[in-house]
C-alpha cells in the first residue's frame, strides 16, 4: 500500500469518475477500479474475483458500522458499484 495526503480530494475523484453522489473520505485505486470511502475488504475481494464493469465501490458518506467506523450506533449500509456516467446500482448489503 502507498498513501498519499493530498489536499485537494475533489481534484482526485474528479480525475478518476467517482460520481459526486457517492464520495465519501477516502479514496483508493485498485488496479483498474476505485474504491470510495469505508467498502469492508470481503466486497474488495468479491469485486476483484468478479471483475465486474464498473468503475469501482462506494459506501458514501462515514456510516456508522463500517469498516473503520465501529463503535456507537451502528446502522445497515450498501455498498454502491458506480459508473463513471454516475450510474449506480447495489453490490452488496451490510447489517
């Protein structure tokens, strides 16, 4: 893993198509896909097995009970697959 701190995220997902209906905090790039935000690794892993035509997963916004985000009020989340049109449909449902 390499991380990088940049100040100008929008700049980042703006030059990777993630829709603005789906950013959250964080971004990374896996081979040819985009990961947004707090997306549990089993989803990361499905993706990667499943190669499907997107651009990446999203969990927009820092919902609470995702990965990083434990503790307090958990509540059930999806997991966006997102075009870079902003097309979205639902990868995966989390409890």
């Amino acid at each position: 893993v390499t991380a990088h701190d940049v100040s100008d995220m929008d700049a980042i997902k703006d030059r990777y198509g993630v829709p603005s209906g789906v950013r959250s905090c964080h971004t990374a790039l896996i081979g040819s896909y985009v990961i947004e935000g707090h997306v549990p690794a089993s989803d990361v892993d499905r993706m990667l097995r499943e190669q499907p035509k997107v651009a990446g997963l999203a969990v927009p916004g820092m919902v609470m009970g995702s990965p990083g985000m434990e503790g307090g009020m958990s509540r059930p989340y999806t997991v966006v697959a997102f075009q870079k049109t902003g097309a979205t449909t639902n990868f995966a449902s989390h409890s």
